[in-house]
C-alpha cells in the first residue's frame, strides 16, 4: 500500500495534495483494518479443513456441508 509513501508530520505539502499526487484515495490513507473475528476464524477453518478432504465440492455443495456439521 501507498499509504507509508504519504508524510504526515513535516510535509511540505498536505495531505490531500500527496493522495492525489499518488492517486491514492484519501479514504483509503485512513483506512484501519480491522482483525477477523473468532467466529469468522472459525469458519474459514472448517472451509479449509473441508476443501482440503473435498476440493472438487462448491460453492453451493460446500454451504450445505457446512450447514449440516451445524
């Protein structure tokens, strides 16, 4: 990301002006990402834990697999 190229602190010009220079949205300057959640830790899990015994399943064949394992 651009976002370490932007100087905040002794810039010479502002910040709005170093984002269009980068062609980088302001919005996306400011952008803290947030961590995965417990539950969505989990899931991804038991995706990958199902994909690696069954990768020829999809999309739909995978939700109904895990909707059965509850």
């Amino acid at each position: 990301m651009k976002r370490a190229e932007v100087e905040t602190t002794l810039a010479r010009m502002s910040v709005v002006r170093q984002c269009g220079l980068l062609e980088l949205g302001r919005s996306t300057f400011y952008y803290q990402p947030v961590g995965e959640d417990t539950y969505n830790l989990e899931l991804m899990r038991l995706i990958d834990e199902e994909f690696t015994k069954r990768p020829f399943y999809g999309v739909p064949r995978m939700t109904a697999r895990l909707r059965m394992m509850g």
